[in-house]
C-alpha cells in the first residue's frame, strides 16, 4: 500500500514519481507518461524496481517549457526538436 507524500516532503525531495509531478505541474497522468515515452521529459530509473524517478526541478521546468511550446502552436516533433537542442 503506498501512502502518498506531504507536498511539503514533495517540495523537499530531488526526485519526486511520475503521480507527484502530476499533483505539482497539474498535467495529466497520461500526458506525463506520453512526454516520458518521447523522450521529453528525464529520468532515472533503477534496475531492480522499476519505478521511474524523476529529478523535481528539472523535470517540472521541461514541463511548463512543453506547455509554453505548445501553446504556442508548436507540434511535438517540433517540440522534441527544440528539447533535444539543449540537451
């Protein structure tokens, strides 16, 4: 049975699950899961369990920067483009 965080403990962490940075970047599961699979958004991911960890304030940055992108009108080849430049 796994207990959700505090926000607060949230905040204080380096990386944080895919759930957490849905309830801080507000995006959807889905959404987050579909940046993750194209390479969009970083993380790290230990061999024997595979729960993906994400670095909080890098990944809730690429996020809001995905957001920006988009409402802009930019596709998401575009967007991955862009994204890959500044890797």
């Amino acid at each position: 049975m796994s207990r959700q965080r505090s926000m607060e403990k949230i905040l204080a962490s380096e990386f944080v699950s895919i759930g957490e940075l849905v309830r801080l970047s507000g995006s959807r599961y889905s959404t987050l899961k579909f940046y993750t699979e194209e390479g969009m958004l970083p993380f790290k991911q230990e061999q024997e369990n595979l729960t993906r960890r994400f670095p909080r304030e890098e990944a809730l940055a690429k996020v809001k920067e995905i957001q920006d992108l988009k409402k802009q009108g930019r596709s998401i080849p575009e967007i991955k483009e862009r994204l890959a430049k500044k890797m």
